[in-house]
C-alpha cells in the first residue's frame, strides 16, 4: 500500500467553528471546503490533514454521530512547547492544561476544540531517571 495521506475525519456540527480554530490557532489552511466538509492542512515540508465532517451529510459511513470528545485526542507534536504556549497564551486562547513538564519525557499543554477534542501539544524531553524502566518490555 502507497499512502498518499492518512487523516481523521471528526463527525461534529461546528465544522465552521473547527475550521476557525486550527486556522487561528494552529496554523492550518483550508484545503477544500463545503457545507458539509471542511479539510484542513498544516503549514510546512511535510503537511498533515485533519478533517471535519457535518452529521447530516448522506455520504457518511453508517451511524456518524457526531464526536462527542470520549476515546480520542488529538496530538500536535511540536519542536518547542513553552514557545507554543507563550505564543498561544499571549494571544488569548484559553488553555485548558498549562504548560507541564511530565516525568515520562513530555513537555505540553492542552485545549478543548470547538468539537470537544482534546488536543494535546507536546515536545519530547528527556524523561525522569528510570521513570520508563518499570513498563519497558524486555527483548526476547
């Protein structure tokens, strides 16, 4: 199998307010746009989609109900958390988690979108001394 792209399509009746947001907040562009569907791409060398689509669009796969914000999240992995943070602060979106570095070799802070996704912006950074060793698995 050749990929092309691999992306999530989140079922929510507030496309236009998630459009809104990860253009805003997060830097992404409009791909293509209907009433019913909205695809966003970052900016970048190697760009990454994410998508919206409307609950009452005829082509959805069987029972699309909307996200309701339960078994998923979104992750943004970024080159420098505290500058995201600083950036996004300063400009005014409300933060949901602050800006945490956690033992397990993350730096991140969160938000809820429009949909009721949490999305999750980290850097990796060197974990705690032997805060991994106890779930490591061992070779064969």
């Amino acid at each position: 199998m050749q990929l092309v792209d691999v992306y999530p399509v989140i079922v929510t009746e507030r496309i236009r307010e998630c459009r809104d947001f990860y253009s805003r907040w997060f830097g992404f562009e409009v791909g293509f746009e209907a009433d019913w569907f909205v695809l966003l791409r970052s900016a970048g060398e190697s760009p990454f989609s994410l998508t919206f689509m409307h609950t009452e669009h005829p082509s959805a796969p069987p029972s699309p109900a909307a996200y309701r914000g339960d078994g998923m999240f979104l992750t943004l992995q970024v080159a420098d958390a505290r500058a995201e943070y600083e950036r996004l602060h300063t400009a005014g979106l409300d933060l949901d988690l602050a800006l945490t570095d956690e033992p397990w070799g993350q730096r991140r802070f969160g938000v809820v979108d429009p949909a009721g996704m949490w999305v999750d912006v980290v850097e990796q950074i060197e974990p705690a001394a032997g805060w991994w060793d106890t779930y490591l698995v061992a070779g064969p």
